[in-house]
C-alpha cells in the first residue's frame, strides 16, 4: 500500500495565534516528543519578525534546543531576507516561503501585491543559492473569503514560476477550508502532471468540516504529503471565520484505517494529542484523541447485562 508522509505545523501555524505565550521549553518538548513519532517533516517555527509574531519570537532558541532525530526534516517559515539570514544559521532542513494566490490576501496577510511578494521570495531563493532546499507554500489556492474563486490557471502559473526558479516542493494550501473534493481532485491531477518533478504537498483546513474527505480526494488521486497539525490547532488570522488545520492524529488514523502506510506511531501521538490542551490552555478540535481509535475495544456498559 502506499506510503504516505506527514508535516506536523503545530508548534508555528498552530501556536502563531495563540494568545498566551507557550514557554520555549513546552515547545521544545513537544518538538523532540513529535520526533519520536514518525513526522517525515515537523514544521518547527517562524523566522517573522518578533514583534509581528511574538509567539515566535524565540525562533532561534527553540531551533538550538531540539533534539534532531535522523530521518525527520525539521523545517521553517521564511517570511523575506532579513528571516533567510537568521534561518540559515539555524541549521533548518527546509526553508517554507509563503505568499497568497489572491491578490487581496496577500495584501492583508502580508502588506504587499502578488509580484512585489514573488520578488521578494525570488530574492530569497537566489540568497540561499542552493545550500537549503526551499518549499513554496501558496495560500488561499483553492478559494479566497473576500475575492471568492481562485482560478487554477493562477495558482499553476505561480507554481510554474516557482518551478523554473529550482525549489524542490509546492504546498498547496486550502487556507481558509473553502476547498471541496471534487475540486481537490481535479488540482492535484492537474499538478502532478505538470511537476512530476517536485514534492507537491496539500495543506487543508476543516473550516466547514470537508478536511478529511479533501485528504481523502487528494491521497485517491496520487498526493502522498500532507500539512496537519496537532489538535486541530490553527487558523489564519487574516482570514475570517477560517478555524484550524485538519488533526494530524485524525487524518492519519482515518489513512491507517483505510489500509495506508504513515509510517506512524498512532497510539503514541495520541498520546501527545492529549497532553495538548494542557500546553495551550483550552481544548483542541481534534476527534480521534478523545474517542479513541476505531479499532481499540471499549468495556461493555454493566447494564447491558441486565438484558438477559
């Protein structure tokens, strides 16, 4: 059965939004416990401005701290050059550079247009000349809340660009859960065609409660690289009403049900599944952590032996 590979963005896309500051060394913890899980990628932290992101804003502390496990690619967010420098000192695996498909959520998300956002990752990447391998991630790709439909043909000319530019992956996020399956299928088909050559990973939200079926869509249609994030955590801050990123332990207990290869620790990331609402201070979205896998039995309750 195919083997299907996991980036866990927790403790950056997860926490970035979290009101109260999360202690370097939980987020350390919880890093080295992750790395014990079988994560191909775990999405480490920001290298954004502190005092855009003070969540993040020990960055490099949090990257000096973690215990790195062989074959897990530890990975960052790169928002520009200023975060290329810092990022390139700290060891990372993987650069992730971000910009939106829509224009209007670029310019609230990151205060500047499209072109002047390809420029400025265009100048990263040639900054970084090769010695760290660079993923795009593109936002709002399969719809935007305030301009509505996104046209692929849009989406595949940034990824193209990007392409011709020598990164070696594309994620392509559905950043506000506006995606529906028959529409997921029909984009990773069309990608895989075209970038046989690149990592092409899909970054879904359960906005409106699609997440799993648009995982399911795009693993039926050959995507074997997925975003999750622990708990459910996540959110666009940008983006009204866009509530977390699919559950990580929830995509991946639906796959090893159905028969797929994770390469997964599924009962010990369960467990760092309920230790979460702990480290941030509330619940989390994530169903599985609280039910249960499927296939784990439960004691009948004592009345039903009454009815004999």
């Amino acid at each position: 059965m195919t083997r299907i590979y996991f980036n866990d963005v927790v403790t950056r896309d997860g926490f970035q939004i979290e009101p109260n500051f999360i202690p370097t060394e939980d987020k350390v913890r919880l890093i080295d416990a992750m790395s014990q899980c079988g994560f191909a990628k775990i999405e480490v932290t920001s290298f954004t401005s502190p005092k855009a992101i003070p969540m993040l804003r020990d960055a490099e502390e949090v990257m000096g701290k973690i215990h790195r496990v062989p074959g897990v690619e530890y990975t960052v967010l790169v928002p520009n050059l200023r975060g290329a420098e810092r990022a390139l000192e700290s060891r990372a695996d993987e650069f992730n550079l971000v910009m939106s498909t829509s224009e209007t959520h670029n310019l609230a998300n990151l205060r500047m247009t499209r072109e002047k956002s390809f420029a400025g990752l265009a100048e990263v990447i040639k900054y970084v000349d090769g010695k760290t391998p660079i993923n795009i991630s593109l936002s709002t790709a399969f719809g935007c809340p305030m301009e509505g439909d996104v046209p692929q043909e849009v989406v595949e000319q940034f990824c193209q660009r990007f392409a011709d530019l020598g990164v070696r992956g594309l994620t392509i996020c559905d950043t506000t859960g506006m995606a529906n399956p028959a529409q997921v299928t029909k984009m990773s088909e069309s990608l895989q065609k075209k970038f046989p050559q690149l990592q092409l990973t899909m970054h879904f939200h359960n906005t409106r409660g699609m997440g799993l079926a648009n995982v399911l869509a795009a693993v039926q249609s050959g995507i074997v690289r997925f975003d999750g994030s622990l708990g459910g955590l996540g959110g666009c801050p940008y983006a009204p009403g866009a509530s977390g990123n699919i559950s990580s332990e929830d995509a991946i207990h639906m796959l090893d049900a159905m028969g797929y290869d994770t390469g997964m620790n599924i009962p010990k990331l369960l467990d760092l599944a309920r230790e979460l609402p702990q480290i941030v201070g509330h619940s989390v979205p994530g169903q599985v952590a609280k039910a249960g896998r499927s296939c784990d039995l439960h004691p009948a309750p004592e009345y039903i032996h009454d009815l004999k």
